[in-house]
C-alpha cells in the first residue's frame, strides 16, 4: 500500500477501512464535502466531515410516486442510487444573492458579486449525474453569457463519481445513454465492490484526481481488482429494467404538440413542480428585488423557478401556457425535443427521479411511450381535425 | 455588455423624457464615465429600476448617438409606471444589448417594408434611423403605421418628417377614427392591398401584437413575398436575457437569444399553436 | 339509407333553400355527417380549409387567439349557422379558431372536392358563390356594426 499522487488514467483500489482517508484528504486541501447521507427516511446530499456518514448499507426501492429506503445484507455503502437531491444545489443554488446594491439616495454603486461560499467536493455522484452537470455546464458555462457563479462554483468543484453497483426501478440512463458507468467527467471515479474483500476499484479520471491519492493509502489495481469492476457495471447495466425510445421522437413530439393525447397525459398532473425540482437538468431560474427600509441597498436575488409555475409565461397581462396541459406538453417538449435545437443533446439524463418524486404518480417513461403510442396510431384526435363521423339523424 | 458579466446593470441617469401619448413615454439616458454599449436595430436592454425589478425594452434611439441611448416605454405595472414618471437627473441600470436585430445587412438592395402596429414602432425606429443614414444602400422605404386611435400614436412629428425623404412612403392608419381624424381608418392589414410591391425584392420588417403580425404575415405572402424574406419582433416574459432563465421560450426558441427578430419561416411553425 | 337522410338535411337547409336538386346530389356526394364535442376545435386557425360546416345543432365560437389571453370569441354560430367560406377563397386557410362550445352536429362538406366540381359546372360554382356572397355580406355587416361599440362612449 502506498501513500503517492497518481497520474490521470490510473487504477487503483483502496479498501473500504480506508474510504475515510478519501474523504479527509478532501477537506485537508481545503473542501467541503457534499455526500449522500440518509435521512428522514430517504437518500438526500449534505456536507459530511467523515466516511461514516455515509449511507452504509442502505438501497432503496423506487416506483412511480413511491420512495423507501431498504436495508442490505452487504453493507455496501452506494448500495443506494439516487435521491430526492441532485448536484445542481451546489453548482446552482436553489437561492442566492446576485448582488447588493448600495445607493446614496441619487446615483447606485455598480455592484459586484459575492464570491462563492466554498470549494465542495462531490462525493458520490452518479454518472446520471454527471451526465446532468455536464448539460449544465452546456447551459450555464458557456459563451459570452456564461454565468459567473456557476462557472466560479463550476471550476472550483472536485467530483467523485461513484459508478452504479445497483439499478432502481426508475432508472434509464442506459436509454439516455448516461449511464450505468461513467467514462469521463470526474476526477475520481469508484466502483464498490462489496464481500470479504470489500474495497474499490479507482479511476483517476483527470490529475487533480490522481494527485488526491498521495494522501490516501492504496494500491495498484490489478487484473483481479479489474475483472470485479467489471462484472459489477456489466450486471448492473443488465439490471436496467425501465427504457425509454427516443428514436424518431423530436419529429413526432414536434408534429403531435395539438393533439389531445396531451391533455390525456395531464390530467393527473397538479403543476406541483416536484419534478422540475428534483431534476438534475433544469435550470430555470428567476429574480427577485428587494431594498432594506431605509432604501439605501437594494438586493437582487436568484431563485430555482418552474415552468408548471402559471405565472412563468407572463406578458401582457396573461400566461402564455395558462392550461395545465399547456404547462405538462411544455416540461417533456423542452426536455426530450427543444434541448436537442438548443443544446445539441437530450435534456433527460434517465435518473428516473421525476417519477419517484411525482406525488400524483406519473411514470415518465410510460408517459411518454403513450403519447407516442396515440400520435402514431391516430387513435387520439388531433384538435382542429374532422369531427368524428356520426349517423345520428 | 460587460465582458465579465452579463447580469450587471450599468448606472445610467435619465436625460430627457418626451410624452409621446397618455401613457406611453420615451426615456433618453446617458452614463457619465462610462460608455453604454452600442447596439443593432432591433435588439433591446434590461432596464433596472432600482429595488423593483428589470424590464426588457427594446432600443427605440439613433444607433450612432455617440452617448445616449433612448427607451420608449408604455406604463402597464409597476417597474413600467416608475419608469414614466421618473425624472430628469433619476438613475435607471441599464445591461445589454441583447437578442438578435433587424436584417439590414441583408436588406441592403431590397425594398423594404416595415410594418408597424401602436408601440411595435419603437423597435423599428432605429432601423430607419440607420437606412435613412445609409440611404443610397436601400431601396424604397414604406412603412405601414397602425394604432388604435389617433391618439394612441407615437413619434407624430417625425411621422410626417420621415414622409419627406427620397423614395419613401408612410401610411397610418388608425382601428377608431373619432371625430376629427381625416385619414385612414382601418386595421393595417387593410393599407397593405393598395400597395405597389416588388415581391421578390422586399424586405418586409413586422413588429406590433402577435395577431397583428401573424395576419400581417399572411397577407404579405398573399402578396408574393417569401418567408424568409419576412421578420417579426417577438415577445415573451423575460427575466435575464441571457438564455439561462428559461421564461422567454417559444418552442425550440429563446426570444432572448435566438430573437427577439425572426425570420418568419423559424416562427410560422410556431405562431399559429396554441399555448407554446 | 343515409345518403337519403342526408339528402334531407341538405335539402331543408335554409343556406341551400334554393338549390336544384342536381345540384344537392353533388353537394351530398361530398358531405358527411359529423360530431363534435362540446370544448374541442372544429377548425385551427392557419390550418387548410378544406370543408365548411352546415351547422344542425349545438353552438360553435369563431375565436382568435392571443398569446397572453387564449382564446378570444368574436362571433358565435348556432343551428342553422354556415360555418367557413375559406375553403373557396385562397389560400383556402381558415382564419381563426372554430371551437365547439357546446356539442355540435354538423354536415362538413369536403370543399376541395368542390372546388373542383364549381371548376366543371360553372352553374354550381355561380350558385355557390351567390350564396356565400350574401352570407360573406352579412358577416362583414355585423362586424363592422359590432366593431362600431354602439354601447360605449360616443367622443373618443
């Protein structure tokens, strides 16, 4: 065993008694650490100061609208998958004061941002997830308008990824091509491979990653160590049950917005938003101005918003999409059609939450194969065609 | 813009205000010590009123006024109502510009037609501004004006100054007459069949209500020009014009970004469902 | 069986009172009977005009939409009410919304065929076009009364 920095695209194990050097290492060099932890019966993600904070031994069951969390024989600490929470709080945060601005009652002082709280390290994250934080980066980090705070946040962040040892019910990553296992896009990855022999399997995927390991003690992998590792991705890549077509989509999606297989498919919806929560892949966000009594600092802020929110295509006086359908097309539209013209991939990362979380029990997957289903078949009609043909005289 | 970023107002103190009808102004700001950002015909700014909020108004001034940037704003809620009644000497923040402008660079040879329906004209003020600069790079210039009533007009005086340069038309119409006004009465789709065009080189601008501009559209195709010889200035809820709110969509579009001028082949698509 | 009801309807319908019987069988020939339900939309704005609508029982909104307001009704049609005349002018695109809002029976007869057979038989087209005419007429008529807000203010 050894103590040294390791280069980037190195492999190594380190054994499950010492995951809390990890995890020291991190805060040594100055980050906070953001891992899973189980809570108020469910998987959600905090700051931990230790290893044994960690979820050890719990997996979880998860069905549209239905979430627990179940014991394991294994003592496997990423037995469980994902959560209510995904990584955005902590690289866009759900509230944050953009600026404060300072008047002396005439002119207004240009504001200037505050820097970012502190440097997290991400400890645990799925390659859903990953694949979710790199379609923000997409969205927030680049161009002429990149968003400075996410981008500081962004740059400052160490990743650890885990790579799934189980599949929910809920999940489709391998649909949406993120996942089970992860290839890039973290600067660890570990793969858990449980029994007397518990340890895991490291990927140094960039040098900051490697450079970490001079700190925690570990070994070379060797062809073993490899050979568990992947007969763990493999079985849990066959363990996917949940699958989602996208083939053909964009066009039929895009052809099919007046139909009425939309209201059909909404009609359990509350526009609660829970979905646009806990996705790992929505952005929207908005603003709101307030000054201290004495009207001598004004503060902007900003904060997570929904598009199911009525207020959030206001003009002129009225909401653009007033219906809850409106509002339900709009969700799936942008999320498995529009991103694709606006970023160049889905928006959808498969991690399944939005159905677990969905308090009325959508099943997105179901979801959507249904409204396809009726586009292409016909069988629900679209609004503006021929009436149904009828003998009664 | 600020290159650093895009989300920062800039202090701007307000210069001189014109009353251009009972509830609709324009504002002309400057910025002592710093120089606020040119911009294109067509693209618009986030105006902050301070401790309020932020409105997207597009840009209705000369586009090579060295150090002033004007705002033609209607007072319809609270942001909009302190704006109007500021007063000289007040201090707005001003960020931007943004979206994309009017097509000028393509229009160049063309005839082109602008259509304009009650505050849509303010958009569309720079560009002529700027073809009336450059006159000798266009062909003719008609503008179609339409507005609710005779009083509800904006930019009256220079209405009737435009009129008097080479080779342009300018035709009002108003939808309630009253009692004393002698010119036309009619929505502005009506001034459209007793123009003389040149179909396959128009340019045809379009800015003013949604239906205004969809039944324009129409009529303008009726009429032989293409598509995507025809743009329309949209509009839909913005918060931070940078595409990264997601309130301004429509469809695959960001109003902020990928707008808010189109060509009417991105938005034909679009316009006509419901709810997008 | 239903070629004959249709015939009656045709027949008894006040819009067609004067037509000749030749020329009711053509029109049966491109007609069917229809339903709507009562909310959704019989035609979409933008979309081609390919029928008009003899209206038999329940009511429909002519309506426009906007994009802060939905749908805005500017006229309601009721039984014995013809429905679309863009079906014979070009670009044969209806210009608003038709949404049923209460449940319609309709006799939707296929105006591209139509056009065809009024572009055989001039006599048909004539026909056709005198009625339409005087219904256009009409419409245009009350518009501009309604336009007019007699109920409002007088002096702007």
């Amino acid at each position: 065993m050894k103590r040294q920095r390791e280069d980037a695209g190195s492999r190594s194990v380190i054994l499950r008694a010492d995951l809390d050097e990890l995890v020291q290492a991190l805060r040594a060099k100055g980050f906070t650490v953001a891992g899973p932890v189980a809570r108020d019966g469910a998987i959600t993600i905090d700051t931990i100061e230790n290893a044994a904070e960690l979820p050890a031994g719990w997996a979880e069951e998860q069905e549209p609208g239905r979430y627990r969390l179940t014991p394991t024989d294994d003592g496997a600490v990423f037995a469980h998958t994902v959560g209510a929470n995904s990584w955005k709080r902590f690289l866009n945060p759900p509230e944050a004061r953009l600026y404060r601005i300072r008047t002396d009652g005439k002119s207004f002082v240009a504001p200037e941002r505050d820097a970012p709280p502190a440097r997290y390290a991400l400890f645990g994250v799925r390659p859903c997830d990953l694949a979710g934080i790199a379609m923000l980066d997409r969205v927030l980090a680049e161009g002429a308008s990149a968003d400075p705070d996410y981008v500081a946040r962004r740059s400052q962040a160490f990743i650890v990824a885990v790579q799934c040892g189980r599949a929910a019910a809920s999940c489709f990553c391998s649909s949406m091509k993120s996942g089970p296992r992860a290839n890039s896009g973290f600067d660890l990855a570990l793969t858990e491979i449980p029994g007397d022999r518990h340890r895991f399997f490291v990927e140094a995927g960039s040098a900051a990653g490697g450079s970490i390991l001079a700190a925690v003690k570990h070994r070379a992998a060797e062809p073993a160590d490899e050979e568990a590792a992947r007969h763990v991705w493999e079985s849990t890549a066959a363990a996917i049950e949940r699958s989602l077509d996208t083939a053909g989509l964009h066009e039929l999606l895009t052809g099919g917005t007046e139909n009425g297989a939309w209201q059909a498919a909404a009609t359990p919806c509350l526009a609660c938003g829970n979905c646009t929560m806990v996705c790992p892949t929505c952005f929207c966000c908005s603003f709101e101005d307030s000054s201290d009594l004495a009207g001598r600092a004004a503060e902007r802020r900003r904060k997570w918003d929904s598009c199911f929110s009525l207020s959030f295509s206001y003009i002129h006086g009225g909401s653009v999409r007033s219906s809850l359908t409106a509002r339900f097309r709009q969700r799936i539209m942008h999320k498995l059609v529009w991103w694709h013209d606006q970023f160049g991939s889905s928006g959808c990362v498969g991690c399944g939450r939005c159905t677990t979380w969905c308090p009325a029990g959508i099943d997105f997957t179901r979801e959507v194969e249904r409204i396809r289903a009726r586009l292409v078949s016909g069988s629900v009609r679209d609004v503006g065609q021929a009436g149904n043909l009828c003998d009664d005289f | 813009m600020t290159a650093a970023d895009p989300m920062a107002p800039i202090p701007a103190q307000v210069r001189k205000l014109d009353r251009e009808n009972q509830d609709t102004f324009t504002l002309h700001v400057a910025a002592p010590g710093a120089t606020l950002p040119p911009f294109q015909p067509g693209q618009f700014d986030m105006l902050y009123v301070y401790a309020t909020g932020e409105l997207p108004i597009s840009v209705s001034g000369d586009p090579e006024a060295p150090f002033s940037l004007s705002y033609t704003v209607r007072s319809v809620g609270k942001a909009t109502n302190k704006l109007v009644t500021s007063s000289i000497g007040d201090w707005i923040g001003v960020r931007g510009p943004f979206g994309v402008g009017w097509p000028l660079e393509k229009a160049k040879g063309s005839d082109v037609l602008l259509i304009a329906g009650g505050i849509g004209l303010a958009p569309l003020r720079p560009a002529l501004y700027h073809m009336f600069r450059y006159r000798p790079e266009y062909g003719r210039i008609i503008l179609a004006y339409g507005a609710r009533s005779p009083g509800d007009m904006i930019y009256r005086h220079e209405l009737a100054r435009w009129k008097k340069e080479p080779r342009t038309q300018v035709l009002s119409t108003v939808d309630y007459g009253g009692l004393h006004w002698r010119g036309n009465v009619g929505v502005v789709t009506t001034l459209l069949t007793r123009l003389r065009l040149d179909p396959p080189h128009t340019i045809a601008l379009i800015c003013g209500p949604e239906i205004m501009m969809r039944f324009a559209a129409v009529e303008l195709e009726k009429r032989g020009i293409a598509r995507e010889r025809i743009y329309v200035s949209m509009e839909r809820n913005m918060k931070c014009a940078v595409g990264h709110c997601g309130h301004c969509q429509f469809g695959p579009y960001f109003v902020c970004r990928d707008g808010p001028v189109f060509p009417y082949t991105q938005i034909e698509p679009w316009i006509n469902r419901h709810e997008i | 069986m239903v070629t004959q009801t249709l015939e009656a309807v045709l027949r008894n319908h006040p819009f067609l009172a004067d037509l000749s019987s030749e020329h009711i069988q053509t029109l049966i020939s491109c007609a069917s009977n229809q339903r709507f339900e009562k909310g959704n939309l019989v035609a979409r704005e933008g979309t081609e005009a390919d029928f008009f609508y003899l209206l038999r029982t329940g009511t429909v909104a002519l309506q426009i939409h906007r994009p802060e307001s939905g749908g805005i009704t500017l006229n309601t049609l009721g039984e014995g009410d013809v429905l679309g005349w863009s079906w014979l002018v070009p670009p044969h695109r209806w210009h608003f919304d038709a949404r049923a809002i209460e449940p319609v029976r309709a006799i939707a007869l296929d105006g591209r065929c139509l056009r065809n057979k009024c572009e055989q038989d001039h006599e048909l087209g004539y026909q056709l076009l005198k009625h339409f005419a005087t219904l256009i007429e009409e419409r245009l008529e009350a518009t501009r009364l309604q336009l007019l807000d007699v109920y409002g203010v007088p002096a702007r």
